[in-house]
C-alpha cells in the first residue's frame, strides 16, 4: 500500500449524482443531502487524499494480543468510542497504525464521500480492505459507488426513498445518530437541494425511423434488346410469388397471338 495515500484524485462529475442514485431509486437531490452532511461534498483533502477519520476503537476491535497492547501503549487504540477526542489529520494516526498491522489500520478508517468504514469493504463491493482504499485514492465517483452499495446491501435505500431520514441515519451511522442531529441535518440538506434545479441530461440522439420496405415492381419498363416472336413485348423475371402465378398467364397469352395473332387485330369498320 502506497503510504502517501495519492492517486488520481478525480474530482465527482454533475452527472454521476444522478447515474448513481438511480442504482437505489433516488434523485440527486437525495445524494446531495448525503454527501453534504457526510464530508461537506468533498471526497479529498487539500493534498489530493481521501478524507478519512481514523477509528481508535475499530482498530482496538481488529487488533489481539501483542499487537493490541502495542496499539493501546501508543495512544492508537481504545476500547469505547469517545474516550478521547480525534485529532484533526487522521493521517499521522494512520500510517502510524499500518506500522503495527496494515490491513487493521484501514479497516479502522471511514473513507472518502460516503465515509465507509473500512470494515465494510465487501458491503462496498471490495475483495480486499486495499482494493477499496486504492479505489478511494482514484475517484470520487468510484467513493459515491462503494457508498450507495453500501445502502444498498444493509437495505437503507428504502429509508432514503421514504425520506425516513431518522431510520436512515440510524442504519448508516449507528444509534448514536442523534447526538450530531444528522437526521435533521440530513432533511435541512435534502429541503436546500430540492429547491435548486437538478442537472440536466446529457442530450440524446433521436431515434430514427426505420427505413421504408422496398415493395417489388410488377410493372417495370421492358429493357431494350430485340423482340421476340414479333410480340413486341419481353418480359421480365418477377419477384416472389407473383413469378409463380403472373409467368403462365403471360405465357399462354404469347401462344395464343402466335397461333391467332388476328384475334388481337382491331376491327376494320
């Protein structure tokens, strides 16, 4: 694992919003109040790394033994939440406890847009704790999609659907959700986006007719070239079916002004 935590830092594009949300049903407008409340909307820090928060007591939790008194000695780990106040940069914390047991350490972190925790690498659509933290190096489109997979295997998606902004944040960040308001955050979020026009589709080519079906010409102009039997007439091959009924009939009709070409002469008067 690369230690800077620096990859390509793409920024979210207007249009992912939308893609990305119709995966769970929702608007944008849904993944707006998300992504406000979660990081302010924004999936790097200054120096082009993924905003994370470092998690003492998930890392006291995916630590034993030797490591874990290791951890604890060096202020890095606790067994309860809220013992001690983070720091501001999570980062030193980090790679500090990748030194005692890397894979812990980024399990032991929230990341990027969505701030999904490490541990939940496999509910984010992961293999591997490394493989989503690259790609939360890479993208912030790829941090939106590991965050609405993450909804979506715990079923929160239709608590977002519902505007059940309660039942939400109680699934995506525990019962202790009240204590930063992020339902009523959430709602005051989600009242600002839907009052501001959504992202206009991409244009779309429009859909062409198809093209009309040639009908057969049974009454195409005789090709020049020489008579034959002096009828003045030389017919040509017919297209489909008609060839089996129309071919007799101009037959018979050839051989009967061969034999009595008078009874197609005009009447003298």
């Amino acid at each position: 694992m690369d230690m800077t935590f620096k990859g390509a830092a793409r920024r979210l594009d207007d249009l992912d919003l939308p893609k990305l949300g119709a995966r769970i049903g929702v608007g944008e407008d849904e993944i707006h109040a998300f992504l406000d409340v979660e990081t302010s909307g924004h999936g790097f820090d200054a120096q082009g790394r993924p905003i994370i928060l470092f998690e003492p007591h998930v890392f006291y939790r995916n630590l034993a033994g030797a490591a874990r008194a290791k951890a604890v000695a060096a202020g890095l780990a606790y067994a309860k939440w809220g013992e001690k106040p983070y720091p501001r940069d999570s980062y030193p914390r980090l790679k500090a406890a990748c030194a005692i047991d890397e894979t812990a350490a980024l399990r032991s972190a929230s990341w990027g847009l969505g701030q999904v925790l490490g541990e939940n690498f496999r509910a984010a659509g992961f293999a591997t704790v490394q493989a989503m933290v690259e790609a939360m190096m890479a993208d912030e489109a790829l941090q939106l999609a590991a965050a609405v997979n993450f909804i979506a295997a715990n079923r929160l998606d239709g608590k977002l659907r519902a505007l059940d902004w309660a039942g939400f944040a109680k699934g995506y960040n525990g019962v202790s959700y009240r204590k930063n308001a992020y339902d009523i955050r959430l709602a005051a979020a989600f009242r600002k986006w839907s009052a501001i026009k959504d992202t206009p589709s991409p244009p779309t080519a429009p859909v062409q007719p198809p093209a009309p079906v040639p009908m057969p010409q049974l009454n195409s102009p005789a090709p020049s070239g020489p008579k034959q039997g002096g009828a003045g007439v030389r017919p040509g091959p017919l297209p489909g079916s008609w060839a089996a009924v129309l071919a007799p009939l101009v037959a018979a009709i050839l051989s009967l002004f061969r034999k009595a070409p008078s009874l197609f002469r005009k009447a003298k008067p």
